[in-house]
C-alpha cells in the first residue's frame, strides 16, 4: 500500500480504506445489528429472530406477535434512535415481521 501522506491518522488511513474496497454498506449491516441488540435490550432480543438492512429499509423478524404489534405504534420513534446511533440517515422505513 502507497503512502500518500505521512501524517495521516490510523482513522484517515482506515475510512479510506473503507471508502476504496467499498466497504461502508456491509459495516452498516453489522453496526446496525449491534444497535439493536444494545438499544431494544435483553427482553426484546429474546423475541428477535433476524434483523436485516436492506438499501434504506430495516426487516426485523419477532418470534411474538404481541411485541410486534407493540413496537409497529412506535416505529417513527425507532427509526429515529437507530439513525442517531448510527450517526447518519441510513434507515427511513423499518418492517416488522
């Protein structure tokens, strides 16, 4: 790997690398995971069976229906502290299943 600049930090040198082998999409799947797991806690991760980014929607798989009917009156509320999270706007419509 070329040096273009001696002074650049581990994270310059590692979003670039990102942003090179185009990467950010899958980190994004991962990061979004690990969000929910640690934002819906331990109660409703036990009902969780799948959760998937795709393009700009998030699917979460609830093995209860009465969590799911729950959690679908708040889904605004939801998409807002995952976003915030994140740090970006990658999530604007969330499917519960």
């Amino acid at each position: 790997m070329a040096r273009n600049n001696e002074n650049q930090t581990i994270s310059d040198v590692l979003k670039n690398f990102v942003d090179k082998n185009k990467l950010q999409k899958g980190l994004d799947k991962v990061n979004v995971k690990e969000i929910w797991q640690a934002q819906m806690g331990p109660a409703i991760n036990k009902y969780t069976s799948s959760i998937k980014l795709n393009n700009d929607t998030l699917y979460i798989e609830l093995t209860s229906s009465v969590l799911r009917e729950e959690l679908s009156y708040g889904k605004d509320k939801i998409i807002k502290m995952m976003n915030e999270e994140l740090g970006k706007k990658l999530i604007t419509k969330l499917i519960l299943r």
